[in-house]
C-alpha cells in the first residue's frame, strides 16, 4: 500500500521462457483482470513493461495509419499537379501500393528465420510511399515527354527504360548502399529497420524497371484520360521555355562565390544546434497522457518511489561468491546504494550450484529517463569496483537500464564506422558512375552539409522547444538514439537520389555540346519540375510519418522531411550551380591512371526505333 493508503500495489509475472510468451500470457490474464475495475468503489490501473509495449505497439499501428492518411492524398494532388490528369497521377501511387504489399510479404517470410522490430512496418510504409512514388513518377514523365515528341508507345517506353529507368536503376543502388552501414551495428532495431528500407526500394525499383512498362504498355495513350484543366503541361513545354529555373540557375551562376557563401552560411548557422544533440531513449513519459501504462507509471513514481512496474539493476557476482571478502563487498555496496535516492536494495539470492550470487536494486524512476541512466552508470563505474575491490570476482550489472547503457554505447561505437562505410561506398560508386573526382566530393560535402543542418533543427525542436508546439510536437530532453545514426543513412541515400538524376542529365547535354553553363542550367530546367513534385511527395509522406504520437517517429519524420527539403531547393537549386560553375570542365575530371574504370551511364543514349508494329497513334 502507499503511504496515504489510497493505491494498492498488486504485482505479478506471467510465466513464459521468452518475451513473446509472456505477452501471450499477459494478453489471456487482461480480461480476468479487468473484471476487478467493474468496482465502482476504485479504479483499476494495468502497467508495467507487458502492457507498455502492448500499447506502444497499438500507437505505431495508429501513427501508420495516419501515415497513409496523409501520405496518399498529398502524393495524388502532386502528382496531378505535375502531370494534369487523374489517371497518370494514379498510376505511380498504385505501384508504390503494391511494392509496400511485397515487401511487407518478403519481410514476413525472412522473418521466419530472423528477427524483425515491429517498427519494420512503418519504416516498409513511409520508404515505400516516398521512394515507390518518385522512382515511378521519373518514368512515367520520360514516357510521356517521348509521346509528345510523337514517338510510338513502344518507342517511348524503350526511351524511358533506356533513360529514366536506368537513373532509377542506379538511384536505388545508392539508396541501398546507404543502408548497407545499419547492418554493422549488431542491435536489431538497426538491422530490421535497414533490411525493411532496403527491401521496400528493391521491390520499388523492380516494380518501376518491370510491371510499369508492362502497365505503360496496355494504358497507352488513355494514360493521360481525366485531364484537368489549368494545370500540367507538355515536358516539352519545360525544356523550351526559359523560365523560373532557367533565370534561377544563370542568376546563381553569375555569382557563384556569392551564392555559396550565403547557402554554406546559412547551412552551417542551421548545424550549430547539433552540438548540443543529447542521445537517449524517450520512454513511457513522452507517451500520450491517454495512456494507461503511462497513468500507471505515474502512480508509480509518485506513490512508490520507483518507476516503470519495478526495473531492477540485477548485479550479478560470479567466481567465488561465498568468500568473506566478498560478503564484506555486498555489504559495502548496499551501504553506497542506501546513501543513493535512486536505488533501494530489495535483497539476494543465490544459485542451487553456490557459485553465483544476484543482487535485486530497484532503479527509482523512469528506466529510460538520463537520471535513471547516469545512476546506473554509477553503480557500474563508481559503486561495484568501490565495494568490490581486492576480492577478485567478476560483477557484472544487467537489467533494463544497463541494457539502454550498452544500447547507447554500442549506437556511439559504432557510429564513425558507418559514417565511413556510407561515405566510402557512396564515393566508388558515383565515381564510377559519373567518371569524375570531384563529382562524388562535392555530393559527400553537399550532403554532409545537408545532414548537420538537419541535426541542428531536430535539436532547435525537439530539445531546445523552438516552434514545437505550432508543429505539434512533443518536447524532449534527448533525440532517441538510434535516430541520428539510421537518419544520416537515410538522408544519404534520399539525396544522393535526387543528385544522380539531375547530374545525369547535365552529364547528359555536357557530353553533347561542351558547354558547361549552358548543360548546367539545361539539366536543371529539364528536371526541375520532376525534382521539385518528387521532393514534395517526399515531404508530405514523411510528415505523415512526423504527425504520429510517438515522439520518435515525429523526430524521425520531421528530420527525412526537412533534409528532402533543404535537398530539392537550396542544395539543387544554388549550390549545385554556383559550384559547377566555379569548377567549370573540371567537374568532370578524371586521372588518367583511373582510366580503366568502366564506362557506366546513368542515361544511356536513345535506344533505336523498335521494329514496326501496330501503333496506337
């Protein structure tokens, strides 16, 4: 009972040899419990580590449905904005349907054999949507730029396959070679939530190479059937006419130096907040205030002086545990801990065998909250070897706090690993890709920009409170950890996306006609509406993905929106100029003693005529 005598404690364990056989346990016990709150006299609370990560998983459910909500609808009227008619703008949102239903199928047959987070789901769902939409949205619009240049549809959809299809191709690759780097940090939220994104962009990517040509083909013409009046217009209409992009982009690189000074200003100004990003895990008191576990919790820390359904630090003494000196050492630790507010020492017990002794300490407060971690830190770094010094036994601290620590260690090992893993291989392929130096140097230094200043704003939000509640938010005292990490591969990949179909066709009319400025500004003109709707579907899933409950998902969600953003606009649109610009032909430079490098094309040349057959014209 608590103090006042107003709650009453019941604690129980379902019985089971895993997780997963205790929450069916917990699931069968629910009802006979609730039948204890038909009482009008008292109100019945359920918490604990089962019930919380039974609501958690519910939450997810709820915020992936919202990711659809919003997701779906915003794609459509970009894309009808783009192409003018419903029935293209349908089209790339059913194939990116279908990839998502594959992937999720592929995923739940690898996950007979191996472990997956149920986060996988949503990760599935928001990559499928952003990447599903935009790899088809690049096809269709090559298809339809060749058809209104009158080519045959089997002519135009060869052009598109030759073209497009294979920028996509390649996109992909990028994407996934960003996302290689999860699978080195041996934790599985990292492993499951990659092997998900990678999955879902393979599917997209076959999806867009196979069964859209195959749709393209019988759609014919009636692709563009249900046209709207006002808005859409010819590719073609984009390429001759010198407009916004046009004067944008001889603007920028008619003042190159100037340009980049105030875009890296600005950029840099943005990354300055990320020096003070806090990693951790927010726990059950980030949650809806809706929520039982989390109205539990609070009784719990308020009326029991420990947290979340009893989270003990179990210290474990191995080898020799029955020695005196040893008995000496637990009576000292107990002494620290009684001097500590955070522990309360419940007791020992000891192995049937007599060789292992294991310690019960309640951590009080929130497992997930720095104070319970910097306290069980203490208890590893200053408490153990304190009172166990001299006696020649290993003692080892576990539990759910020690887990979070060795989480976040293991997050922050690992790191600069994955930074040079994605660095590197990104690096390889676009100079293989693109058959330059600098090339691949000015993306990784572009992106690398991008990046921080995306860290920055997560951090300005979420820990600092700037504009958190005009975008709904919840403020928090540290980013989850596994975020930086997973967003920067993210990140990568996305904008490497973005960079191979706009150099590809600047490569594209710079090998026709040697002139830089003019092949620049053309590759930006001939893209920029493509980029530009592509980008804003990304958004608009993505903050889909932010709008949810959960305070990690709006992190995540918020960072993949503002990153796409700073990518299709400021990143494309100036500094990609003003530096290609500055740089001139050397952009495309090459030492001689990598000469042996394939020759590897993102767009390929126009594919010849297809043999005669009946037209559609």
């Amino acid at each position: 009972m608590s103090q006042d005598r107003d709650t009453t404690l019941v604690s129980f364990k379902p019985l089971g040899d895993d997780v997963g056989e205790r929450a069916e346990h917990f699931e069968e016990a629910l009802p006979v419990i609730r039948t204890a709150d038909e009482n009008p006299d008292f109100s019945l609370i359920v918490t604990g580590e089962l019930n919380f990560n039974r609501e958690f998983q519910e939450i997810a459910e709820r915020d992936l449905g919202v990711e659809f909500k919003i997701g779906i609808p915003a794609a459509i009227v970009i894309l009808v904005l783009v192409f003018g008619a419903l029935v293209v703008a349908t089209v790339p949102v059913i194939l990116a349907l279908a990839s998502i239903l594959i992937a999720l199928g592929v995923t739940a047959l690898l996950g007979q054999a191996w472990q997956f987070s149920f986060f996988v789901t949503n990760m599935i769902a928001m990559m499928g949507l952003a990447v599903g939409v935009d790899y088809s949205l690049f096809v269709v619009s090559r298809y339809k730029e060749e058809r209104e240049r009158g080519k045959p549809t089997i002519d135009a959809i060869s052009i598109a396959g030759g073209t497009a299809s294979r920028a996509v191709l390649f996109s992909g690759i990028t994407v996934v070679v960003a996302l290689l780097g999860m699978f080195i940090v041996p934790l599985t939220i990292f492993r499951s939530l990659g092997a998900g994104a990678i999955i879902v962009v393979l599917v997209s990517v076959l999806a867009s190479l196979t069964l859209l040509p195959a749709v393209l083909s019988v759609l014919g013409d009636k692709v563009n059937a249900l046209q709207l009046p006002f808005v859409g217009r010819k590719a073609t209409d984009k390429q001759e006419n010198k407009g916004f992009w046009d004067w944008l982009t001889r603007t920028v690189m008619g003042q190159p130096v100037l340009s980049l000074v105030i875009v890296v200003g600005l950029l840099v100004a943005a990354t300055i907040p990320a020096f003070s990003l806090e990693t951790g895990q927010n726990g059950v008191g980030t949650f809806p205030d809706s929520l039982e576990s989390k109205q539990g919790f609070e009784i719990l820390n308020s009326d029991f002086s420990y947290g979340l359904a009893r989270s003990p630090a179990v210290v474990v003494i191995n080898d020799g545990p029955t020695a005196p000196s040893v008995a000496d050492g637990i009576s000292k630790l107990q002494g620290l801990l009684d001097s500590d507010e955070l522990f309360t020492f419940q007791g020992q017990r000891v192995s049937e065998a007599g060789n292992i002794v294991e310690l019960q300490v309640l951590v009080n407060g929130d497992p997930d909250s720095e104070e319970a971690v910097a306290a069980v830190r203490r208890l590893r770094e200053e408490y153990v070897p304190t009172a166990f010094a001299g006696t020649g036994v290993e003692v080892l601290v576990s539990g759910l706090v020690a887990f979070n620590i060795d989480y976040f260690d293991t997050t922050t090992n690992f790191a600069p690993i994955v930074f040079v893993l994605v660095l590197g291989l990104s690096f390889l392929l676009l100079t293989v890709v693109f058959r330059s130096l600098v090339v691949p140097i000015k993306a990784i230094l572009m992106n690398l920009l991008s990046v921080g200043a995306t860290y920055g704003l997560i951090v300005l939000v979420f820990q600092k409170g700037f504009l958190v509640g005009l975008f709904g938010f919840t403020q928090v005292d540290v980013i989850d950890a596994w975020i930086p990490l997973f967003l920067f591969s993210v990140l990568f990949g996305l904008s490497m996306d973005y960079h191979v179909f706009l150099l590809s066709r600047i490569r594209e009319n710079f090998d026709k006609t040697k002139d830089n400025t003019d092949s620049v500004a053309k590759g930006l003109r001939s893209t920029a509406r493509l980029i530009t709707g592509a980008a804003l579907i990304m958004v608009a899933v993505f903050s889909g993905f932010a709008a949810g409950e959960l305070v990690m998902f709006q992190q995540f969600g918020f960072g993949l929106a503002v990153a796409v953003l700073l990518d299709a606009t400021i990143i494309r649109s100036i500094l990609v100029p003003a530096s290609m610009k500055l740089l001139g032909n050397a952009n495309w430079y090459l030492p001689k003693f990598l000469g042996w490098l394939p020759e590897l094309r993102v767009e390929a040349a126009e594919a010849p005529a297809m043999p005669a057959v009946e037209s559609d014209d």
